[in-house]
C-alpha cells in the first residue's frame, strides 16, 4: 500500500530527525502525535496542498518546493495571529523519484522549520503513479477565542498591507519569460520571492488586539480583499498608488503601466492583509518597528454597497480584468 | 492554482455542510480552525492519505472511498485512546472527475462523521492532472499525558485483538478474483470489511488504564505486532489458532489451510491490538460487554531474545513468507 520496500527507511533517515525536538512526535515511531497548548491559548490549524505541475514545476528546486509547502502553511497561521508549533506531512512519490530530490526536499523543511521554530510531528509516505503530491496541516496556538478572523472589519477602518505586493506575480512573469529587467538582479529577486514567500511569522501575534480582520494574500490582493469584505460585509476603495512596491516592481511598473493590473491582482504575496481603525496608528507603527516589516495603509473599507474598487492617483477607478468577486 | 471555476462553489455545496456543526471551521469560510480540548485532555493528531490505484481502485464507490478515508485515521485515534472530534482534509480531483462521484464522496464523509460524532474543520481543495489523491487529518483528544502508545508492552504481558481478524485481507481476495466462497454472502461480507473498515471508536478510549500499548492493525496482524514489539522491547508469541475469525474467514480456512497466512499477514484489519498485564482481564471483559465489540487474547509478549512467532495448535512455529520484521 505505502511506498516499499523504502518507506520506513525513508522516515528514518529523512523525517524523524525533523521531529526530533517534538517529545510529542514520538520520533515518528507511534501512530499519532499528542499537543497541549499553553494555558489559555488555543490550537489552530490550517492545510495546504501542492501538486506537481499544478502548484510548481517539475524542474523546481526540492528545497524550495518543501519551503514553500510549509511556507504557505505558515502565512495562514501569521494572518491568524497564530504563533506555529508544528505540522503533520503527507508526500506522494513515485517509484522513480531520485532519493537526492527526497533529499533535498527534507533538507528544506530542515532549515525553515528551524527558522521559523517548529517540528515535524508526523505525516504519512505513500507512492502514487501521478505528480508529486505534498498536504501539510500546520498546527499553531493563539489567545483562547482571539484568532483574527475574515469577518470583523468595519466602514470607515483602514486597510493594511504587510512587506510589499506584487513581487510574486511577477517573479511568475519572470519564470514563464513574460517579463526580464533590465539588471539582472531584479529577475532573480522576483523569482525569489515567486518560489520562497515569506510568512510573516514573527509579527502575525501581535495583530491581536489590533487587526479587526485579517487574512493572508494568496490569490490576489484584490482576491482576498474581497473574501475579507464577503465575510465583515463590508466595501472597500484601494488606492493603487498607496502600493506598497519593491524596487524591482518599480522597475517593472516603470517599464509597462499595465502591470499594474498584475500587482493587484497576481496573487502568491504571502503578506497580511488586515483591517484597522484609526486608533491603532501608533500601535500599528511600533508592531512594523519591533518585526522590520514595514506596514502601509493603501485604502479604506467602506459601506458594502460601494462595492470594491482600487482607484488609481487621480481617484478613477481601475477597470480590472478579475478582481476574484466572482466568487460571491 | 486551485481547481478553477468551481472551487469555491465545490466546498460551499459539499463540504461547508460538514462543518456546520463545529463552530471552530467557521462554516469553512476562513483561512483555519480553532480548537480547545476539554480541560484535562490534550490534542491526539493523524493522517492517512488515499491515493488512486494505489489504496484504492477507480471503479470503488465515491462513498466507500470517502469512508475508508476517514475510517483508517479514527482508527489511529481509536488505538490511541483517543475520542475523534474532527478533521481536515485535502482533496486533489481531476477536471473531469464527475461531480456525482465528488457528492457521493460527501455523502459518504456525511454519513460517518454523524455515526462517529466528528465534524470538518477545514481542507484545501485543489486540482491535479494525475490520480485522485486524498488527505485526511483527524483530530483528537485523549486524557493529558495518557494517550496509548506502541511502547510500554511487558515480556509475560497478554496480547488481545478486537473483533476478528483478516476479513479485509480475504475481502481483497475476493476483489482480486482469488477468493470465492461457496455462500454469495461470506464473500459480500469479506468485500464489505475490505472497503469499509469498522473503526473501534467506542471502545478504544476504554483502553486507557489497561493496555500497556496498543496500536491499530493496518499493515498485517503480525507486522503490526513487531511494531509494538520493536517499540516496547519485547518479543511476542501468537496462537494462530486463537485468532478470533467470522463464519466466512472459518469457511475460507475451511477450503484452504493455507489461509491462516493470509489471516496473520494481509492487513486492512483496523482492529485494535494491545497488550495488557494478567490482572486487567475482568475489566478487558467488561470493555468488551459495554462496546459490543469481543476481546480475544491471541498470546503473551515474550522476552526481545524470543522473536516474535506465530504457532499452531501444536505450538509449532508457523512459517510464514512475510512478517514485516524487514523494517527491524
């Protein structure tokens, strides 16, 4: 049924030293793994999938496809206000999956879980005769009855973002050949953070008691603001020139003003998008301070009936293509 | 990235209606769940994944996958000791898998978290090229610090197994065409135990206090056993003709003596395997009457020097190709 005659070797020598710091993983030796949260906080979970050819490429870096895996994981969690404990694995491989890709793939969950401060508790290793397939639940803790929420943002509060947005979509562009900078630097830079985002982690706690709703950029920004205002029933206006933009998007966006379109709505940011109201300025500043993430206000919610628009300098709306609200 | 258009309208019809009793899935429209245990208990976490053509066959009912997927992690929690409360799951489809396959899925996953009193909390739903591929992670909770574990068995300690024995191994055999009884009903049954496993969810928490270890039968009676073994330290001496068998297991053995490896070593059993010391027996007996569900004592654990063997009638070692002992 599982992948033989190598899977429990495989979990030897490439999964149990990821739990070995977890004495609630049993050093994957039993068929579950036990977790008690601090006192007076409460676990939380999320789940991701990546699939072979659906997900990433075939030719992508092990390393970077396991970062990415747990990566994603760990955004849903920091959008939450969850601080990561650990994560349950379940990989797919086929017969002929070189054993160095395995490798590979364990060596990059070895380095970010180290970075990010949580363990393997457990998993499962099966073959399959398709692509890769990799799920990931990610267990973290915050405050009892405190995780931030979708719903909760209210008319009239600001909109944040965290980091900078775009940078994924068009590191995409860079990888499909859609897109190449003049300096070489900023290609590889795009494409860096197309294939290793980074969860803001560290800062995503101490959003509770200042974020009235929070979730993490996965689809669009323009996407996931809208999931944000179904679930508060709210409106929102971004303005797109608030952006909070890298110098490589610049670059980009100075070249072709239509890329604009790409920023707002690329998706694969894996920053915090999170609502505020006016009061939380200064808390706001200290929290972006204490992490060195920089945090900007590019809009405000507003009455549902205004709907969701991003409005360029001049205050004109931006006609976009897909903005994500066919899901309502 | 996710399977497109119908991804959000998919868990809204199918798989919304599973969370809607738990109030930590928020009806599956935020990015996590949340969960407390009951204070004193703390979280027992698995996973299982399915894949097809590999642990099951693409003409098996959507239903009977869906329960089987479900089943062989609260089985896990089951040999645990733990009481299921809910679960995420991962769920890769294809573009042209028929939607009346993913509702009987649904159907399917309805009908047994009602009957085993669980709820989802949450899933990724995302497209693939190649074979359906499912990940189910089942959450528990078990008293703190006393969830059952594959350590702490004794040399001179009683081994039991729930219910009977290698019907899902003959079940299979019949699948696969090598199998048929004479009585149409023996092999309906054996097919049943092979899709649909019977989870001991009521019993298994009983456990607590009087099994010294335990685990769940998936990969075969006897490997199964040198799991336990090889993590309690001991060694193990079964009687093949303790073993406790259904009328159509007794009828196939009946035809063929040859069986009797196949009882000991085809898995799928999902039953619970333990061990406990000599004076627990009257309340192993009254689990047993309470559950429903018989308790058979098929040996004793023996010191590691001993092995692990299976004997017959005549307390001769039975030689069997296959034992599991190549993962010592």
């Amino acid at each position: 049924m599982a992948l033989r005659p190598d899977e429990f070797s495989l979990i030897a020598e490439l999964f149990a030293p990821l739990a070995a710091q977890a004495p609630g993983a049993f050093n994957l030796t039993d068929d579950a793994a036990v977790f008690a949260p601090t006192p007076g906080m409460e676990t939380v979970l999320t789940v991701d999938a990546l699939v072979e050819g659906v997900h990433f490429l075939s030719n992508d870096p092990a390393e970077s496809v396991a970062r990415k895996l747990l990566r994603v994981n760990l955004s849903d969690l920091a959008a939450k206000g969850a601080v990561p404990r650990g994560y349950l694995l379940t990989t797919a491989w086929r017969a002929e999956t070189p054993l160095d890709w395995m490798r590979g793939f364990a060596a990059g969950l070895a380095e970010d879980q180290r970075r990010f401060g949580l363990s393997l508790w457990g998993g499962d290793t099966v073959s399959t005769p398709g692509p890769l397939n990799f799920s990931l639940t990610a267990i973290g803790e915050a405050p009892a009855g405190r995780m931030l929420r979708r719903a909760g943002a209210r008319a009239g509060e600001g909109l944040y973002v965290t980091g900078t947005i775009g940078d994924a979509a068009l590191g995409l562009a860079v990888a499909q050949g859609k897109l190449r900078l003049a300096r070489a630097g900023d290609n590889a830079d795009l494409l860096g953070r197309y294939r290793v985002p980074e969860p803001r982690v560290a800062l995503g706690p101490d959003l509770i008691g200042i974020a009235s709703a929070s979730l993490d950029v996965s689809d669009g920004l323009m996407a996931d603001l809208a999931h944000l205002c179904a679930a508060s029933g709210v409106g929102a206006r971004v303005e797109a020139a608030a952006l909070p933009l890298s110098p490589p998007a610049v670059h980009a966006l100075a070249g072709d003003a239509g890329f604009i379109e790409t920023l707002l709505t690329g998706g694969d940011d894996y920053e915090i998008l999170f609502s505020a109201s006016a009061d939380k300025e200064a808390m706001i500043a200290r929290v972006a301070a204490r992490s060195g993430v920089p945090i900007t206000r590019i809009g405000r919610l507003a009455d549902a009936a205004e709907g969701i628009v991003a409005v360029d300098h001049a205050g004109r709306p931006l006609a976009l293509k897909q903005l994500g609200f066919r899901h309502f």
